[in-house]
C-alpha cells in the first residue's frame, strides 16, 4: 500500500512536535484507573504503580468525553467536589488545573488543556502557540483540545466554535448543529452533528476529513485517522497512517478513543477494553477487568473502571 507524502511543513512541525514531547516523558507507557476511585501510573521500569491522585468521577458530558483525559505527557481528572486534578511530566503548565468546579476535560493537547466549568464557561491553561488558550465567551457542553494548537467545542446552541491556529483550517468549523465534537488530531477535527452523521474539517493530507455515510453516535480523532462508534455499537476507521494497522476489532462498543501514535482504544458494551494499532510502547495492551470510559494519550491511556 503506498501512503500519502506528508507535506514537509507539516512534516517538520510534526517532527518537532515529537522531539519536544518525547524529552521527559521516559518511561511512561501506561497510565489507568486500576482500582475503583484511584488512577495509577504503571511504569514499565517499576514493578509497582504509584498512587498518582485523588479519586475521580466521572462526570456528565457528551458521549466519549468524561472525567478523564490523558494528553502529550499529562493527564487530567475531576474529582468527585468537581476540582480538576491533573498530574504528569510539565514544563509548560498543563498540570497547573485551574480553581473551579468543571463538568468536563480536555487534555489533549500536547501542552495545554481546557475544560467547561459548571457555569459552562470555557477555560483553557499552559503553554499557548496559536491562542488555544484563549476560549471565545459563551456556555459550552462539550470541549476538546488538539495535539497541536487549537480548540473546538460545542456551544449550548449546538454549534461548533473553534479557535487557536488555523493554518490548516481545522479551526474552520462547519455550520449546522453538534452533539459531539474531536479535535484531537494535529491538523483537523471531526463532529457528529444532530442527524447522527459524522463531518470532518482541516488538512485532509490522508484522508481523515474524508468521512464514511451512516450514523454515529460518537467520534475521536487522533493523528492522521479518526475511529467512530455507528449506531449499530461497531467501530469503523479512516484515514491514512504511517502504518497499516489502524483496522479495529469486531464486536460492539461504548466509547472508542484514538490516541497521536497510531492507536486507538474502545470499551466494549461488556466493559472490558479493547486495543489496536501501534504498540511500540505498550499502549495497546490494554489492562483487564471492566471500564466505564477511557482516554488514549500520545503514547499511554487511561481508563475508569465503575463506581
């Protein structure tokens, strides 16, 4: 299979995305909730994980998004008052959760993270190249942060905002209503609007803009394809990679969510996770026992078993 030539701006941009993320983030391959009401950071150089924070709950929010977010070299939480915790390596801020109460967020980005506080404000916090940092004004249901330096999310109204660098268009978002919203990926994002069809926006350089028919009830965009849950529970995959392994399980899921070095995971209607794609650092060995949401990072995830 030949694969797309990544333009050598982007190529660059992404380049030195990694190498900036990869300094500090070591060993880390795994982070999970292990245990009900606690998230763990298991280290592949350590025998024994480390209680990373307070107990977390999951939060009301649109379908994929929750309580949990993991992002470049960070992780997100809200606790059960509704304080956001996040824990990590940092140079930039982006564990540095700002004082409020949230029902949801967003560590997606490789540096920075936003979330929606209870008055359905958007914050954002760290370190900001594009002004993804900076949330337009108005009440938001749904927020997601990208792997570069931009934000969408959905306002109250049902229509996308988007903001922070749009050279690629990404923060181009489409007209008509949401019910759900992914930016995670570097150069575009996707939603399910209120009819249950899936739209993609931004640099379409493999495909990953290029949506399929049908319904979905949910969608997560990573870097360089998107995976969506249909109505029918199954997971369906597009876009291009720089591998070919991107092809999901069969079976019916939940939630399914797509991390920036090629891989993705979902929680299956029995619970249990399912992982595919990349599994150079481990990120596809997904942990047993029963989930209720998860977050796929760059190159870890986490997940939140029930209450």
């Amino acid at each position: 299979m030949n694969m797309p030539t990544i333009p050598k701006r982007r190529a660059q941009r992404n380049i030195a995305s990694w190498r900036a993320l990869m300094t500090g983030v070591g060993a880390l391959a795994l982070v999970l909730a292990a245990t009900v009401g606690t998230v763990f950071a298991a280290n592949p150089a350590s025998a024994a994980p480390t209680v990373a924070t307070a107990p977390l709950t999951v939060a009301p929010a649109a379908p994929g998004v929750g309580s949990i977010s993991a992002g470049g070299s960070f992780a997100c939480g809200i606790k059960t008052t509704g304080q956001l915790t996040c824990w990590g390596f940092t140079t930039h801020g982006d564990t540095k959760a700002p004082s409020g109460t949230f029902t949801q967020v967003s560590a997606s980005g490789l540096f920075s993270a936003c979330g929606i506080k209870t008055t359905g404000q958007a914050t954002c916090w760290g370190e900001t190249t594009g002004g993804d940092t900076e949330p337009p004004s108005g009440t938001f249901t749904q927020v997601s942060a990208s792997g570069r330096s931009s934000v969408c999310g959905i306002k109250i109204t049902g229509q996308v905002a988007c903001w922070g660098d749009t050279f690629t268009g990404d923060t181009k978002a489409p007209s008509g209503t949401f019910t759900q919203v992914s930016a995670n990926g570097f150069d575009s994002a996707c939603g399910v609007r209120t009819t249950g069809t899936a739209t993609c926006w931004g640099e379409t350089i493999t495909g990953d803009t290029k949506a399929p028919s049908g319904t979905f009830t949910q969608l997560s965009v990573g870097d360089g394809f998107v995976c969506g849950i249909k109505t029918t529970g199954a997971v369906t995959c597009w876009g291009g990679s720089v591998r070919e392994n991107i092809e999901p399980p069969s079976g019916t899921f939940t939630q399914v969510s797509v991390g920036a070095r090629v891989f993705a995971c979902g929680i299956k209607t029995t619970g249990q996770v399912a992982c595919w794609g990349d599994t150079f650092t481990g990120d596809t060995k997904a942990p047993s026992g029963t989930f209720t949401q998860l977050s796929a990072g760059v190159n870890f995830s986490c997940c939140r078993p029930p209450r």
